[in-house]
C-alpha cells in the first residue's frame, strides 16, 4: 500500500541555519504530496502541496519539489527563525480509487531552532 | 470564517466511561475524518466519511463509533472498549476525494482517561 516515509528528528539548528527534512514515499499512479506544520498542542495547517510531477510548493519561506524519479518531496528552508519550531509532516494522498483519497502519513519530524 | 471546530480543547474521563468528541465544519466539505495523534507515532486515521449516512473504518476503528447525520457534523465516541483512549485526537474535512485538494484541521481535543 501506499505509505510516507521521513527523517526521524528531533532536529536542531541555529537560528539562520538551512534546513532539509527528507520525505520519500511509495505509491500507485501519481498522488498529490503535502507539507503540514503542527505548533504545540494545535492542530495541523497546510504549509505546502503539489499535484504533479516536477511541481514545486513554496509558503512563508519553505520549499519543496515533486520529484518522480526519486519519489521523493524534500522540505526546505534557506534560513531558519525560532517561530519555525513546530513538527512537521510529509503526506500523500493518493488518487487511484483503491485510496478513497485518505492522506498517508509519514511519521513527522520535530524541528527545534536556537536563537 | 470557514473552519473546523473541536469541542471542548481538553477532555477528562474515569476509565468505563464512554465519551463524544464533537466536531463541526462549516467549509461545506462532503469528506471528514478522525484521527488518532500519539507521540512518535504520528497521526492514524480512526473513521472517515465520505458522504452523509456513511463511513468507513480506518487503521484503528476497534473500541471507537461514529455518526454523520448532517454534512457539518462528524462526532466520535471513543468506548469502554477502547484500551488506550489518552491521545490527542484531531478531525479533518476536505472536498471529494477525487480532488488534489489538502485536508483542513481542526484545533483538536486532548483526551485524558485515568
């Protein structure tokens, strides 16, 4: 079955630090991928999507490509600020009909920044 | 303002107890769903519904039941039955499935049972 598959954290850099969290997944046909942010004790909110291969998803800074030959839709930020502090979640949703188009996914990967 | 709304923000319980977690959406989403958030475990899907008057079990349905009378309205009860209910527990909405749109979020409900 279709399933996410991301860097185990916790992860901690400086303030102004580049950051990459991985996010490789597996699935039939070509789903659509997603980024979500979780601060503590809320709930998540969409920080990044794309639909199609070779798509690249960008929001406050943050940026990740849909890559099809490497399955894989890596999170990246150039300079990273303590407010970025937050888990972050890798997801699919698939759009074969066997998914019901239910979102798979990954494990998340919480993100510290230092001042 | 659209949104997802989950009441109340935290939940306490005696072990035996059944419990309804509220949630309500105004976004006029046809599909809403019911996690399950532990720590390191990211999120599992409990029940999802697609329309009104139907739903699916997801990964972890056993010891949880749903309803979905009106569009707007998904509430779980999380049973006796359930072995483990502490958890942070998170409804989602989204447009059909057959969309490349993402799923919307409520605040969630922490649950605690002792």
């Amino acid at each position: 079955g279709d399933s996410v598959t991301q860097m185990e954290g916790p992860v901690t850099l400086s303030e102004e630090a580049f950051l990459t969290i991985n996010c490789t997944y597996t699935a039939t046909g070509y789903p659509s991928l997603f980024w979500y942010v979780q601060y503590p004790g809320e709930g998540l909110q969409l920080l990044l999507k794309a639909t199609k291969a070779d798509d690249k998803g960008s929001n406050k800074g943050f940026e990740a490509t849909y890559r099809k030959e490497t399955t894989s839709f890596h999170l990246e930020k150039g300079s990273v600020q303590v407010s970025d502090s937050a888990v972050y979640f890798c997801a699919l949703r698939g759009k074969d009909w066997g998914s019901q188009g239910n979102l798979i996914f990954g494990k998340g990967t919480k993100l510290s920044v230092k001042p | 303002d659209g949104g997802i709304t989950q009441s109340p923000k935290y939940l306490f319980r005696k072990e035996g107890q059944n419990v309804t977690l509220s949630c309500e959406q105004n976004l006029n989403h046809d599909a809403m769903y019911w996690y399950r958030q532990d720590p390191g475990q990211g999120l599992r899907l409990i029940y999802y519904s697609q329309i009104v008057n139907d739903f699916q079990k997801g990964d972890i349905a056993e010891g949880y039941s749903v309803s979905r009378e009106k569009k707007e309205s998904f509430p779980l009860t999380v049973t006796s039955a359930q072995k483990n209910p502490t958890a942070f527990y998170l409804c989602a909405s989204s447009p059909p499935r057959d969309s490349d749109y993402e799923q919307y979020f409520g605040p969630g409900t922490r649950l605690t049972v002792t």
